[in-house]
C-alpha cells in the first residue's frame, strides 16, 4: 500500500473520530452527561464525513475501506457499553444494540476471513445506523433531567424504529454476505 493511500484527509478525519472515543468515555467517567453526550453525538453526525471526503476528493482507498467500519463499530461498542456502565441507557436497549452489532461485525469478519467480495452498506443499514448514533446520545443526555428530557423522548422515537430496522438489516445479510461469498476468492481450509 503506497503512503498516498494511507495518509489522506478521510483517514485522517477517522482516525481522529477514534481518538476522541477516549475523551467521551473520561466525560462519562466524570459523571459529565451532557459533555459526553454532545461529544458521543458528534461521533455520530460525523460518521458520514469521512466517507463523503473520500469519494469528493477521490482519496478512496483500501486502507479508508476497512477503517471506516472499524471505527463506526468502535463508537457503537464503545458508547453504548459506557452508557450501560453509567446507567445512561436501559440494559435491555443497550444489550440489543450490543448483540445485533457483534453478530454483524462477526459475521462480516467470518466472511473476510473466508474471502468474501465486499459489499457497500444497504440503505436500511445506513438509516439504522443512523439512528442509532443520534438515540444513544439524545437517551443519555436526558437522564440528566430538566429540559434535557425532551432528547431523551426524541432518541425514544428514533431508537426504537432504529433498533427493529437494524434486526431486519442483520437479518437480510445474512444471503448477502452467503452470495458475496460465492462470487468472492471463496478459500476452502
């Protein structure tokens, strides 16, 4: 891999969304709700910059094809565990999340492993995502309470929906990743 397809700017904005995971999860550790909750909501709004840079400045690469879905699993794994671990998000909505992305990512390595042809995000994938990224945020924000209660019932509405489409999305990629293996460098062990 030449050095123009590791350092380019949508590597560049990634790599920096990771780094701020550990300022959110030191917020959350401080008991500073708020904080952490407008920071764990940035990560979220900016899980499409990268990609869009990549495609804009023609700087997509191999390297921005496997980091970029690292990272946004790494936010969903990491925001939600801290929320659970700070009663910031019920149990049961962070388990859900939790499990449907860890069969996926499992399921994708497996498939990796197994030489899989990648394949882009599904449009319901993307608005699960999506609102999954802004529900986390806006529920734990409004555990603060007062006039922050009104995120917490707009992460409600959209959680919810976005937590059944990302079960239906999981669900519809398992043929996809089974064709994808077929097309792909399918390598028998």
């Amino acid at each position: 891999m030449k050095r123009s397809e590791i350092v380019t700017v949508p590597n560049f904005v990634t790599v920096a969304r990771l780094a701020t995971l550990p300022w959110f999860v030191a917020l959350l550790a401080d008991d500073r709700m708020v904080a952490a909750s407008f920071i764990l909501g940035f990560l979220g709004a900016t899980d499409w910059v990268d990609g869009y840079l990549a495609r804009r400045l023609n700087q997509v690469s191999e390297l921005g094809a496997v980091l970029d879905p690292v990272a946004d699993r790494l936010v969903f794994f990491v925001g939600v565990t801290s929320a659970l671990i700070h009663d910031g998000i019920p149990m049961w909505f962070g388990l859900a999340i939790l499990i449907r992305e860890g069969f996926v990512a499992l399921m994708m390595v497996f498939g990796t492993a197994r030489g899989m042809e990648r394949f882009p995000v599904t449009t319901n994938g993307k608005r699960a995502t999506f609102a999954l990224l802004w529900a986390v945020p806006w529920i734990l924000i409004g555990t603060v309470g007062g006039p922050w209660v009104f995120f917490q019932v707009c992460g409600w509405c959209i959680g919810l929906p976005g937590l059944a489409l990302s079960y239906v999305t999981a669900v519809q990629y398992v043929p996809l990743v089974r064709a994808h293996l077929r097309r792909g460098d399918y390598r028998k062990t």
